[in-house]
C-alpha cells in the first residue's frame, strides 16, 4: 500500500518543477511581485471601488507617467550611478511644454521635440559631468538638483502668469492628457510600447548587455574595451529623455505651471525602483522590476490618500512597508541561489529489478574475461577523453577531445596526429554522411558538422520547446551520440535537459527521465523532439528496417528500441530489461549485430539508493556535493547484441589497465576502436572472424 | 445622527398633534422647511483637501466643518496632501471618480489644482476654495484679500517709521518665491511702500518655505547691516517668532517695529503681549470656517447646475496691537466649539 | 596660509580652503559691511547648526553609510523633548526622554543597516520618513512646537552670548571637539576610520563591525538631537515641517565639500568646518547683497559644482581604482 502510494507520488508529484521555477531569473523579482499583490488584495479589501474602472484608469494613468521616471533612474541604477536630478529636470520640463503649447502656441509635435531636447540636454550635463570628468554621481546630481530647481523658479515666477492665462487649442494635446485607446489611457499605451522596447533593449541587445556590463563590474567592462564614460554618459541623457516624458504627459494632464511641481520626485522613484529590487551600485535590474516598484508605491500612496489616512500614519505605514518589503528582497537575493541548491535535485523513484546472477559469475552472460586485455594502443597520452572514435573511407581515425577538439590520426599505424578541427566543445557521439561531412554531438553546445575542408557549422542547436517546460528545453544541454537515416535525418539523443555535462553525477543521482530524443531533418532543416522523459538516453543505432532505432538508458540500464515510422510509429519496445551496467553507445557490428559499450558496473548500493528518494533527497541537502552516492564508472565492457535482446559476445578488460571505462566502440575492416571518456588513450582489437571489408560509418552504411 | 432622528421624531410627533389635536388651545407649528433640509442633508459628503493639517489655520477650519457634519448629519472626511501638491492631485483625480457632493480645496498655489478643479466641477462636484483661489473660479471662494493684507501691514509700518528720528528702514520677509500668497502679499507691500519717498526697503528676502530659522539669520545679517533697522513686514506669524528671536538677541526688540499677519490663533494675542511683534493682521479663522460652512451648505442645497453660482466671500480683516489686544479673541481649538 | 599648502596634493580640502579664502577675500574686499567682526560672528551662528549636522554625518560617511533620516531626528526628539516639557514634565525628565527616542532611532537605522544589510541610503530613507510619521500622528498638537517656558534654563545653547561669541558657535565648537576626539582618539573611532575604508578587512582583523556601525548610526541621532535643541533655542520655536525640505542635501553637501568622500574611511572635523564656512561665507554675502532666494541657491549650486569639478580634473578617479558600487 505505502509502496503504491510512493509510485504514486513519485509519478505524478512534480519534485523538480520548485527547483526549476526558483532558478528562474525572474524568481528574483518574485518579492515585489508578493508586496504588489499583498498591496493590492488589501486595499480592494480596504476600499469600496478599488479596482474600479475608473480607478484603475486613474492609477494606471499616473503610474504610467511615474513609470517613464522609474524606468530612466532605473537605467542610470544599472550603470552603477544615481540621479537626483530628475524632480527638477521634470519641473524644468513641465515648465517648457506649458510654455511652448500655452504661450508660444507651438505645434504639438514641435513642443513634444523642444521638451524631449531640454531633457537629453539637461540629461547630458549629468552624463559629461559624471561620465566623462568622473564627477561622483549622488553628489554631482544632487548639485545639479539645486541648480536646476533654482533656474526652475527663477523662470517659474516670470512665467507662471502668462502660462495659466492662456490655453492652447489642441486637441491632440488633451488627448494625451485625459484621452484613451480601447479605453486604456494614452500615457499607458506610450509607457507600454517604451517598457517593451527597453525590456528588449535591456535583455536582447547589444547596447543593453554594455549597460548591465558596465554596472555589473565597470573595471572588466573597461579592460574589455567598452566605451564606459559614453555609456555612463548616455544613460544620464536617457534619464533625462524619459524624465522630459513624464513631464509632457503631466503637462498635458494637469497644465500647472506650480511651483512644487516635482519636488520629491527623486525620492519617489529612487524608493519606486529599489522596492523593485534594482540594486543601488548596479549591474541589476529590469524592466519589469521598475514596473512592479512604480505600481507597489503609487498603489500604496493612492490607496492611503483614499482611506483618507492621517499624514502621520500614512508614512509610518509607508516607512514600514518600505522597510519590510526591502529586507525580505535583500533576504531573498541573498539565498535564493542557496534554495536553489537545496531544491534543484530532485531524486525519482527508479526500481531497476534485481539481477538474477552475478554478473562476474561464470556461467553469466556476461562472465568475465580478458579479451581486452591485450589490445593495441594508439596515442597513448596524446589524447584525452575520446568519447567516441569514428573512421573514415582512408581508415584514419577521428576522436574528440576535453580540449574541444576533434584529433585525427593518420592511417595505417595511427602514430602521427592532428587537430582535425576546433570545435570549441567537448565532443561525443560522431558519425560520418554518405559525403563524409563529420557530424558531432557536442556537450553544450548542440549538433555541429565538420566539413571535408574542415569547415566547423551548427547544424541544430536547438529544438521545439515543451509548452510545460519551466526550464528552457529548447535550448541543447547535453546532445551525446547519433545516427544518420540514408535519407540524410539525423538522430540523436539528449543525456539530460536539466543539467551541464559535467554535471552527470548529479542527473544519475536524480535518476529522473530527464533526457529525449530529437530528430534533424536537413531538408527542412527543422529540430524536432521525438521522444521525451528519457532516462540518460546515450548511445543511439539505427536498426536493419530503417524505421526504427535503438537507444541505450543508462542510468536505467536497458536498450529500447523506438519506431519512428513505419507500421509501428511512435512504439517503444525493450530489447534488453536488466543490464548490469550502465550502457553507453551502441553501434553496427559487421555481423548484423550491434555492438554496446557499458561504461560501469551497477552496484546493489546504488541500486537501493534509487530506490530509496528521499534518501537521496537529504543526502543531496545535507552532504557537499562531492560526498553524494556516485555510479560506479571504474570498470566497463563491451557487449554484442543482437534485435532480440540476446547477448552474443561479451569483451572485458578486468584489471582495468588498458580499458578502465569504456564509452564506444566501432567496427573498422576488421578491426574493433575503443574510445573511454576518461581514457587517454584509443584501443584496437582485432576481431577474429570479422568482415574485413566492413565499414560503420559513412558511404558505406548511409548508401 | 442621533440628533437628527431625534428631531425627526419630535417633528413626526408634533405634527401628529398638529393634525389630530387641532382644538388643542396653544397651537405649535413645526417649520416647514426644516425636515425637508435634514432630509436633504442625509448622505452627503463633503470632503476637505488641505496642503497640510497640523497647523492652527487647516485644524481650525477643519474642526468647524467637522462639527457642522456632526450636527447636520452629513459626511465630512479630509484628505491631507502633507505639503505634497502632487498627492494632492491626486487625491482630486480619484475623489472626481468617487463624486463626493462638495470638495473644498485648499489650493497651494495659483495652478496647480486649475484644470482639476474644473474637471470636478464638470463632474457634477461643488469645488469651494479655501485660502487661495486658482484663476479658475468655482462654486465658492473663502479667504482673506491677501494684497490687503499686505497693504494693512505695510500702513502700520509706514506709520511707524516715518515719524520722527525714525530711519525709515523697512526690511520684508516674504514667504516661498513661487508661492502667490506670498507675490499678493509683497504687491500689497509695494502698494504702500512704493509711493512713500521716506521709507527705504534694505532688502527683500524669501524666508524658503516658511523657515523661522532662516527669518532669524535674514534679520541677523540685516541688523549688522542696518542697526538703525526701524520697521519689518513678516508674512506669517509661525515665521516671525525667528525674526522676534534676532531682535531679542540683538536687544532691539523694542527699536524695530514687527508686522506680521496669520489666521489669530493664540499665537497672535501671545506675540503682541510678549512684544514678538507690534502690529498683527488676522484673517480669522474661525470667521472664514463659518463663512465656508455656510457656502458647504448653500451648495448642498443648490440644485441649478453647478458652477451656475460663483461666490466670492473676502474675510474681514482684524488688526491686533497692544492697544487692542485684551479685547481680542484668539481663538484656540479648544476654544472653536 | 601658502606655507600650509606646500607640499601638499591639491585634494578636495585644499581646494576648498582656497576657494573659500578667495570668496571671504572678495567679499570683504567688494562687500561693505562684511568684514566686521559682528558679521563674521553671525555668518558663524546663521551655519552651526548645520554645521553640528554636518559633524554627526561625518562620522556615518566616513564609516561608509549615509543618514537621510538626520532631519526628521533633529526635528522630532526635539520638538517631542519640548512638548513634554511644556505640558509639565520635569526638562531632565524630557531630555532623557528626547535622548531615548533618538538612541532608538539610531539603532533602527544601525541595526537595518548591519543586520539587514539594506542600502544605507534607503534604510535612512524610509526611517526618516516613519519618523516624520510619528511626530505628525500625534506626539505635538501641531507641526510648529514652541519653545516652552519650562525649559527657559537651558535656552541658552542656542541664543545666549558670552564674551561676545554666541553660544551656538559655542556648541558648534564644543561638539567640534567631542567628534575629533572621538574620531581621532578613541579605539571606536579608529575602527569607524577601518569599516569605512575597508569593511572585509576590518572584519577580518577581528573587529566586530556590526555594533560599531550601530554606533555611528547612534552618534549620529544623538548630535542630530543636540543639533535640534540648538535650532529650538535659537528660533524659539521648532518648526517639524522641516523634514519637508531639502535641508538634509545641505548637510551631505558641507560634509563632502570638505573632503569627506562618500567612499568613506577619510577625512575628520576639519573637513566639516571648512565645508560649513565656504556655505556660510556664501549665504552671508549674498544675503548681505539681497540677492533673491532662488539666486542664492543658483550660485551656491554652481560654487559648490566647481568645487566638485576641479577636484575630479585634479584627482582623476580611475577604472583601476575606483570601488565597485560606489554612487
């Protein structure tokens, strides 16, 4: 009963979503998300007709307006600067389209223009002085905040009469002030459209990542060869563009020329941007973020004015919440990356069955023997961590390295190599096309192709997203072995979505169907996903009808095998239940049959870990990392199959000195290459009544 | 309310009386128009939006408006911007959605509030300004006419400093820059000054927002510049006790003549017997809450359009000296029942 | 006075002093009426207070934080201190009282500083605000406090004069001296010195950095207090609304003009006197020349701007260098 409840719960129950949700970049704004909604159930609660059209309008309205303020400090925040300036800059503003429409009684796009420039002009002070002669930003802005509030009321007593005298006869101008589209006020849609492009500006180009660049560590960003001054520079002129937008919009709202106008403004948003969470001293933030911090301060201010809430209690209300919701997002910045650990690993529940025998024993399928004992080396100590070793029509031999290069080594005795080709990732699975283009799997970084002259291309590096995935699936994580189609589609296996290569310890601890299989189809050079929910798919063959495959689960320790046409479409079926090890790649042997490399032994302590979660759940919580249970990958061998699940043959090197572990292997003329991850070195074993004419890969396979 | 209901049984009560006992020998007769008004009254709202509450001019206003609320059974509720003209916008752009039936505005300058104002008004919202009117008029205006002020104050001084031995040196103390309570009250100064060829104004300067410390260093610098300083013309009480305190420290206290104006709270009558100044002009305070009072309820009772009436109502000045001062009233919270 | 600067790199202090010498020379040069020993004493006492301010801010911007809430702390312990006084309390009785309130306000804004590790700037911020809150709900009948009888006995540390020199230059010399001596004699005041250049390594070196930023907020309350009973006694009245302003700009402004860098770990008194003087020099002539209130603020801007320019043309601040996150 308790076990079918686990199956149960470990089915169904979604462990890894927490981890995968709470590693979001955006869980980093999920505090002012809280305060935000926290403020708005209250005073719906509070107030009759809070979220009211009309009050909703009215609030949107102002945020709007408030909002292009946020969103310039913001960007001048992310610099790593400050800008104080901004009430009197607004002010300045205000006056000068009021003038400019009331007085001069300019074309509204002329007024609009003249306003925008005073901004970046008034902007650009801030910037030259700050980005250029290096001035401090708290100090020089809050010079310039006087300075320029003293020129505001210096003009604002000459002209304050003449601007409440006269009113402009424009009704784009009223438009922007109280007018709406669909209903939703002018000034909203203008903020929205901004707030999008910045959003873009901040997260997909190029001049944003310089901003975050530079606030995030000025001294790299310098030694890089940015242009650090203009771009410090230019985010005060941008400051003081958005701020001239604010004003003109509430110009147009409220036409007062008053003295105060703007006074406090710096305070408001500086508190609007860091409730947020937009990190005084830079390198942090977004655009939503100064969206949420804008809503949360004019929700709150508007909702006590509503209340009719004495001065006093509003700010100690006001100070409170400040206060309260500033902790818990310094808090949380500081440990969500410790959550995240805690969470991400999220044990399933995986019940392999028992082995019958002994593997070691000798009337197993798999007694031991030393068959490997006595093979040939090539390039000893010359490469390191060739996953898979592939060859080519003249017999030369093609291997990845850790380096992130692909070594070729020259026939017939294999003793001087090259660099083949730079890939720049580690590369797995290999294969070669009919044209003996070489296709890699490449940890990190997707499929690549090298080509007869050597030329290094992305052939996918990404494929459809899952509409449930949290963690973006769409991008290749672990792509590890493939096969070709002699129609020129390529399949291959993903190990796992939600970890790193190196980081496969982990998924094997975690024992979840975290990997897939994804097909490529050159004609219309389209990714798609085939299979999902994978245990560590591995090593990937196609099979004698051309319409299927088989597929290697490692921590699973079955080869399946999966029809992806023909009459049985979409069928997966076992061919070996109960390995007792962790298969790796499979490939064609001369005879029909498919050679698997098993790359470590199971152990009957591993075995029960997986079937025990939520020990490997705390021991995940409570132990380093490298105290966690591991696999046992210190010993390996090579096994022949055949479609039906029977082994045929089996190769060991039991003292481990030649083959400690083994991850692939293929047939050559005769001969059989053995490639190890953590080898530093290639085998050659030769097969006694092989074909000698016999090639894996290539023309010879594809045609 | 209880009042009310009260009342409204009495009048149910006596009207039965009225009908049924006719014969009865003293008739009593209930005034018709009294239960239609209370009636009138039930529900309503009046809502006060002050640039500031905790000085003796919006606190006596509010109290009395408060207390009429009570009485006539009507709501009464205040929205304080706290000095934050932007909050007070927006405290106007959402009570012009929640459609109180009267709004009385305290307004902290000329124009900020203008085009809201009329927006409210538009809306169906009686708007009484309080203390400052914008140049956009509506339902009702109560204040004092600030440029008399200033031309009263700016009387007393030319009074005193052109007698004889008198240097005629007139110092001013104004208020904000930008604040036109402050620009009205310096053109009534110039008004009586400017024509006057034996006073000379040493220096006119802005005391910021109201800083008495700033009125006591102004005065402070003037004094080492002028020690023959005969006259100043403060703009608000609250602002001159720091001129007062330059004087005393001076010991000049009794050689240069202070006037200032204010809204006659107790710190009026106490700055003319403890000789902070010499010469006070009040604009009333409570004068000006009966005033509004009554224009709360002209307008509750209006059922032309609104804004079809606009009124002005100037409060009438009173000036305090040394002289007078044991016949005034200043007035006190405690005081306004 | 040349002497004095030989040999020395033209730094912030040095660059002030001179621009400060050169205004007060033309001033007494050009300005009748400036260069008398009455109007010296007064341009002294119209600045003690914010100079007082400004020896409190010292010590928070030389241990690296910074105090928004210093307005709100000088405005309402004190005009709570009055209040209490006024309505019959014994005055050692409220000064205690005063005292207490301000200690706490320091803590809160030490402990969110230390502890929380919110941004001093917003930390000081929203305290000011709550603060400010706290008087207006209720601690005073209204905003503006009176001078209460009750404390008449100690109304001399703000308007008295002895020996010609009024007290409030007095107080501001007196406090002076304290913060100097606790700066540069104190073991606290060392470790205030180490926080501020270089909190990582002061941690290390074993100091514990957390109570001692509690401190500085402290220290900082309490002048903020002191400061306030100056003001109180000196106008006869406390005016709360002074939160309102953007006085606590002015008092930044005094501390770093004189050579206190935001950066922290430099500087001391001095810095703040000659940052005091050059704002007192300058609001002085000017009142002395009925330049009008918004013209006040414009030169003041623009002299205070030169003296931030020609210290960043002079002294450079460097990529290499210049610390991470510094605003």
């Amino acid at each position: 009963m308790s076990q079918t409840l686990k199956k149960l719960r470990y089915k169904y129950w979604p462990d890894h979503i927490f981890g995968e949700i709470l590693q979001k970049p955006w869980m980093e704004t999920a505090v002012p998300l809280i305060v935000l909604i926290f403020t708005i159930v209250f005073f719906s609660a509070q107030i009759d007709n809070f979220i009211s059209a009309n009050n909703l309008s009215d609030n949107f309205r102002q945020a709007a307006e408030l909002g292009f303020v946020v969103l310039g400090i913001s960007l001048v925040l992310i610099v790593g600067g400050i800008d104080l300036s901004v009430a009197s800059i607004f002010a300045l503003c205000n006056l000068l389209v009021l003038y400019c429409m009331h007085v001069w009684q300019m074309p509204l796009i002329g007024a609009v223009s003249v306003t925008l420039l005073l901004g970046a002009a008034l902007g650009a002070i801030n910037g030259i002085l700050i980005g250029y002669f290096r001035m401090r930003a708290f100090l020089t802005t809050m010079v310039t905040l006087i300075v320029f509030k003293a020129i505001h009321d210096l003009l604002n007593v000459k002209v304050a009469v003449a601007i409440s005298s006269n009113f402009p006869d424009s009704p784009a101008w009223d438009r922007m002030g109280y007018g709406a589209i669909l209903s939703i006020p002018t000034v909203v849609w203008a903020f929205g459209i901004l707030a999008i492009f910045t959003h873009i500006f901040l997260t997909r180009l190029r001049y944003g990542w310089w901003l975050l660049a530079v606030g995030g560590n000025r001294r790299s960003a310098y030694n890089t060869g940015l242009p650090v001054n203009r771009i410090v520079a230019l985010s005060y002129v941008a400051s003081g563009v958005l701020t001239a937008a604010s004003a003109i919009f509430y110009a147009a709202r409220l036409a007062s020329p008053g003295a105060d106008t703007g006074k406090g403004l710096e305070i408001t948003v500086l508190t609007a941007a860091i409730l947020g969470g937009i990190r005084l001293g830079g390198g942090k933030g977004s655009v939503m973020k100064a969206i949420l911090g804008t809503l949360i301060i004019l929700l709150i201010t508007n909702g006590l004015l509503r209340m009719a809430t004495p001065a006093g209690t509003s700010r100690i209300i006001l100070a409170t919440i400040l206060l309260l919701a500033a902790t818990l997002d310094i808090r949380w910045f500081k440990n969500r990356h410790k959550a995240v650990q805690e969470l991400y690993v999220s044990p399933a529940l995986l019940e392999l069955p028992g082995l019958s025998k002994d593997a070691t024993s000798p009337d197993s399928d798999y007694a031991p023997n030393e068959r490997l004992h006595d093979v040939e080396i090539i390039g000893l100590g010359q490469v390191e961590a060739p996953e898979d070793v592939v060859l080519d029509e003249d017999d030369n031999l093609y291997c990845g390295s850790r380096h992130g290069d692909i070594i070729r080594f020259f026939a017939p005795d294999y003793k001087r190599h090259e660099v083949y080709a730079r890939i720049g990732g580690q590369p797995l699975g290999m294969t070669f096309d009919a044209e003996y283009n070489l296709y890699v799997c490449v940890g990190g970084m997707g499929l690549y192709r090298v080509t007869r002259d050597r030329k290094v291309e992305l052939v996918t590096d990404e494929t459809n997203r899952h509409f449930l995935s949290i963690i973006d699936d769409s991008r290749l994580r672990l792509a590890d072995d493939l096969d070709i189609l002699p129609d020129g589609r390529i399949l291959f296996s993903e190990a796992t979505v939600r970890y790193e290569m190196h980081e496969w310890p982990t998924d094997a601890l975690e024992g979840r169907g975290n990997g897939r299989i994804i097909m490529y189809d050159p004609k219309q050079n389209k990714t798609t996903t085939v299979l999902r929910n994978l245990i560590f798919p591995n090593g990937i063959v196609v099979a004698s009808d051309k319409q299927s495959i088989l597929f290697a689960e490692s921590w699973n320790c079955t080869i399946k095998r999966y029809w992806f046409e023909g009459p049985k479409k979409g069928k997966v079926e076992m061919v070996i239940p109960n390995l007792p090890g962790y298969p790796d790649n499979i490939n064609r042997a001369s005879d029909g049959n498919y050679w698997l490399a098993i790359m470590g032994m199971r152990s009957q302590v591993f075995d029960l870990s997986m079937r025990k979660p939520g020990f490997r759940r705390r021991m995940s919580k409570q132990l380093p990392g490298d105290e966690w249970l591991a696999p046992n990958i210190n010993i390996g061998c090579i096994v022949k199959f055949n479609e039906a699940g029977e082994i045929l043959d089996v190769l060991w090197d039991r003292q481990g000195i030649n083959h400690p572990m083994i991850t692939s292997m293929r047939e050559h003329k005769g001969y059989l290459y053995i490639g190890g991850i953590t080898n530093n070195r290639i085998g050659r074993l030769k097969l006694d009544d092989a074909d000698e004419t016999y090639v894996s890969s290539g023309k010879y396979h594809v045609g | 309310m209880k009042l009310f209901t009260k009342a409204a049984m009495t009048a149910v009560t006596l009207l039965s009386f009225a009908i049924g006992g006719s014969a009865v020998a003293q008739q009593s007769i209930n005034d018709p128009a009294r239960d239609a008004l209370y009636a009138s009254l039930k529900d309503r709202s009046v809502v006060f939006v002050p640039v500031f509450m905790g000085l003796d001019l919006t606190e006596g206003w509010s109290k009395m408006m408060a207390r009429q609320a009570e009485k006539l059974g009507y709501k009464y509720e205040v929205r304080n911007s706290n000095f934050n003209t932007a909050a007070g916008a927006q405290t106007i752009t959402s009570l012009i959605s929640e459609k109180p039936d009267v709004l009385v505005v305290q307004n902290p300058d000329v124009q900020s509030y203008a085009r809201l104002l009329k927006r409210a008004e538009d809306a169906g919202i009686h708007v009484l300004q309080l203390n400052m009117k914008t140049n956009i008029l509506t339902t009702g205006f109560v204040g004092a006419d600030v440029v008399e002020i200033g031309e009263t104050q700016a009387n007393a001084v030319v009074n005193h400093c052109t007698g004889e031995g008198k240097s005629g040196k007139v110092l001013i103390l104004a208020g904000p820059p930008t604040s036109p309570f402050s620009a009205y009250m310096l053109h009534g100064y110039e008004n009586v000054l400017n024509g006057n060829d034996k006073i000379q104004v040493v220096s006119v300067q802005s005391t910021g927002a109201y800083e008495s410390a700033k009125a006591k260093s102004i005065t402070q610098v003037v004094l080492q510049q002028h020690p023959d300083l005969c006259g100043i013309l403060g703009v608000w009480d609250n602002t001159d006790i720091g001129t007062a305190a330059a004087l005393a420290e001076a010991g000049k206290t009794n050689d240069v003549f202070v006037s200032t104006s204010g809204g006659g709270g107790e710190l009026s009558c106490k700055g003319i017997r403890e000789n902070l100044w010499q010469h006070y002009v009040s604009y009333d305070v409570p004068g000006q809450a009966r005033d509004l009072n009554d224009l709360i309820l002209a307008a509750l009772q209006d059922k032309n359009e609104v804004g079809s009436t606009k009124t002005i109502l100037y409060t009438p000045l009173i000036e305090f000296t040394a002289d007078n001062v044991d016949q005034q009233s200043c007035w006190t919270l405690e005081s306004i029942k | 006075m040349l002497n004095l600067l030989r040999g020395r790199k033209l730094d912030q202090q040095i660059i002030v002093l001179i621009l400060f010498i050169l205004i007060f020379l033309s001033f007494a040069v050009f300005l009748p009426g400036f260069i008398s020993a009455g109007n010296i004493l007064t341009l002294v006492r119209s600045v003690s207070v914010l100079g007082i301010l400004g020896l409190g801010m010292a010590i928070v911007v030389i241990g690296r934080g910074i105090d928004l809430s210093m307005i709100a702390t000088l405005a309402v312990p004190a005009a709570w201190v009055m209040t209490l006084a006024g309505a019959g309390y014994p005055p050692v009785l409220a000064i205690l009282a005063g005292l207490a309130f301000a200690i706490a306000t320091g803590v809160l804004n030490g402990v969110l500083v230390a502890y929380a590790e919110i941004p001093a700037l917003f930390a000081t911020l929203a305290v000011g605000i709550g603060i400010a809150g706290i008087g207006q709900s209720g601690l005073f009948e209204y905003d503006i406090v009176a001078w209460p009888p009750a404390l008449d006995s100690i109304s001399w540390i703000g308007r008295g004069v002895i020996l010609g020199i009024p007290y409030s230059i007095l107080a501001f010399l007196a406090a002076a001296l304290v913060v100097h001596i606790f700066l540069k004699k104190t073991r606290m005041g060392f470790f205030i010195y180490a926080l501020g250049d270089n909190l990582l390594a002061a941690r290390i070196t074993g100091v514990r950095v957390r109570p001692i930023i509690i401190l500085q907020y402290v220290m900082a309350s309490v002048i903020a207090l002191f400061a306030g009973l100056v003001l109180a006694a000196s106008s006869a009245n406390m005016d709360t609304r002074i939160f309102n302003l953007t006085w606590i700009y002015d008092v930044i402004l005094v501390v770093v003009l004189g050579g206190i860098g935001l950066s922290g770990g430099r500087g001391g008194v001095w810095n703040v006197i000659i940052g005091t003087l050059l704002i007192g020099t300058i609001i002085n002539g000017m009142t002395i020349m009925n330049v009008s209130f918004e013209g006040q603020n414009l030169v003041r801007g623009m002299v205070l701007l030169a003296a931030l320019m020609t210290d960043s043309i002079l002294n450079p601040r460097n990529e290499e260098t210049a610390k991470q996150g510094d605003i």
